[in-house]
C-alpha cells in the first residue's frame, strides 16, 4: 500500500442502523414548509440596516461578527434553517436576498454575518480562502481541478469528502443562476444508506473500510495526494459521509494503487442507487436564494449547466463552509 496519503482510518465504525429518530426522507415525502424559510419584512428591514451600515464602515477581510448587529429576525429565520438542517430534511433555502438592491460586497458582508448563524466559518482553499466563487472558469475538467469550477454534471457528494477536516455544513448564495441547467439535488444519505442495506449489505460492508480519496492537489507542496478514508461511519448516531465515488475512483489512480473488486461494485451500486428518482429531491436555486445543507447526512447534485454569453449574467454563487472541529485553517491543525 501507499504511504502517501492522509490517514483518516481512526473514522472507521462498524456498520449501524439508523436510528428511527433521524429521517430517511423520500422525494414524496417533501414539502414546501419542509426546507424553504422565509425571510420576513422585519428581517428584511434589518438586512437593509446592515447593508447600509456596511457601506457607511468599510473594514477588510471579513471582520464582522453577527454579536455586534441587533437583527431579531434574521437570527430568528436562520435559527429555523439550522433546525433543519440539524433535525428535519437536512436542507434548506432561504428565500431570499434582494440582490438587486446591494453591490456584491454588501451581499458578501451580509451573507457572511447569516452564516455565522449556521456555524463557524472555515477556509475552503489550502491558501486560505474563505469564501469561495462557484462559476465556470473554463478551465477543462481534470487532475487537480474542482468540478465547481466548470459546468460540468456533479453527482451526488458531500463537499471536500477527500478532506482532513469534512465541513458540516455548506451554504450557497447566488447570484446569478445558469441560463439553462444548474439543478441542484438533494438526497438523504440515511436513505442511501438503506438501499444498500437492504439490496448489497455485502457492498456497503466495503463501503465502512478505508478506501483512497484524490485530494484534488488542494495541500501543500510535497504532501501526501491521497486520504485514505471510509465512505461511511458514524459520529453517535449520526451517520458520517465522504459521499465521492468519482474522488475515490481517481484516487486509486493517483495513489498508484489497483482497487480491489469489492471497491468497485460498491461504487457502482451507489452510484446506480442515486439515480433513483423517488430518492432525490429537486430545488430550485434561484437569484438572491440562500442554499444550506448538512453535509454529512444529505448528498447533493448539480446538473450540468450552459451559461450566459455576457460575463455579468454569468452563473456566479458564494459558497461557505462550517465547522466546529480543528482550527479555521483548511485541514483544521494547529501548531505543534
């Protein structure tokens, strides 16, 4: 075996049924007041507030805390979208910002203030990038490129699952949506997490054991490429997800490692699972839209997607990351 990777093998967990208390939601299942929460003309009034008092106080590189603004009602509405995201169907939108009415900096600002409401916010980037811009660059899809620089279809994941550190949870802010494509869907992995029970326990079985992650070069020079991680394990009850197969198929290759057989029918099964309709729910992110998920018991998906011609109509979104554990830093260490 390799010895160049990131050793995440204390994370393995011997295979659990979900508790009855954590929900394997179904597409049928969903409703409207399920995931959208909205925002209030009371929480709106303080957004505006805040966009005006940003605009008045410049101050750089995200420095604001939500402790120092009084905003009732917006601390009200995000608390609902953490409910959510903690005990109901896992994610949720915020409906929704008035981006017409602000530049893009007090966007920013406000969004990083409501985010802080979900979680503490974490770099996104080794270099230290905290809030991160998903459009297509035009870069072609390959080694060491994120899919969410291009417009490519993104399968059901969780975010950063290759990582030393997975986010809890992860929020989107668009802009601008695609002018065609650009779906996001979502599935409850405690429901994924049956079918395979139920259909390939021996598969899901080698879903529990390590398995090597493509780091997608996002470390530093000279670090190990690979993680060496479960698919699946828990945390308590609650089940934990380096939902990838695409990151887990290239890291094989970039570890220079053959997968043995199992790997590979489990990584097909899953895959053939999630594109099960009645799994998956489909929401719309629209302009001005607040997305959050939790990104360890739900998966998501976004269709490939073709853009506009002008650059400012260009799909563009601000994407967060949360998470408690570890520092701030990317792979959450601290000094030796």
């Amino acid at each position: 075996m390799s010895s160049e990777f990131i050793d995440c093998r204390n994370e393995v967990s011997s295979v659990q049924v979900p508790p009855a208390h954590r929900l394997c939601w179904l597409a049928a299942d969903i409703r409207d007041e399920n995931w959208i929460v909205p925002l209030s003309e009371l929480a709106l009034g303080e957004i505006a507030r805040i966009a005006q008092f940003v605009a008045a106080n410049p101050l750089q590189n995200l420095q604001r805390r939500v402790v120092d603004f009084d905003i009732p009602h917006c601390q009200e509405a995000m608390k609902r979208m953490k409910h959510i995201l903690d005990h109901g169907v896992g994610f949720a939108v915020l409906d929704r910002l008035p981006v017409d009415s602000y530049s893009t900096e007090q966007l920013v600002e406000i969004y990083w203030l409501l985010g802080q409401m979900i979680g503490r916010p974490v770099a996104q980037k080794w270099n230290g990038m905290m809030v991160y811009d998903v459009r297509d660059t035009g870069v072609e899809f390959g080694y060491g490129v994120r899919g969410s620089t291009t417009n490519i279809e993104l399968v059901f994941h969780t975010d950063n699952a290759f990582g030393c550190m997975v986010p809890d949870y992860v929020g989107l802010l668009c802009k601008n949506a695609a002018r065609t494509g650009g779906i996001s869907r979502f599935c409850s992995l405690y429901s994924v997490h049956e079918r395979m029970r139920a259909q390939h326990p021996k598969l899901l079985d080698r879903l529990y054991q390590p398995m090597f992650f493509d780091r997608q070069k996002e470390h530093a020079e000279g670090a190990p490429p690979t993680s060496l991680a479960p698919y699946f394990s828990w945390r308590g009850d609650r089940l934990f997800a380096r939902a990838n197969s695409s990151l887990v198929r290239k890291g094989y290759d970039v570890a220079g490692e053959k997968p043995d057989g199992l790997i590979i029918e489990a990584l097909d099964a899953i895959d053939d699972i999630c594109t099960s309709e009645d799994l998956w729910f489909e929401g719309p992110l629209a302009r001005g839209h607040v997305q959050y998920l939790n990104n360890h018991e739900v998966g998501h998906y976004r269709s490939a997607f073709e853009d506009f011609e002008e650059p400012e109509q260009k799909r563009h979104l601000f994407r967060l990351w949360h998470r408690e554990q570890g520092s701030v830093t990317y792979d959450g260490g601290y000094p030796a």
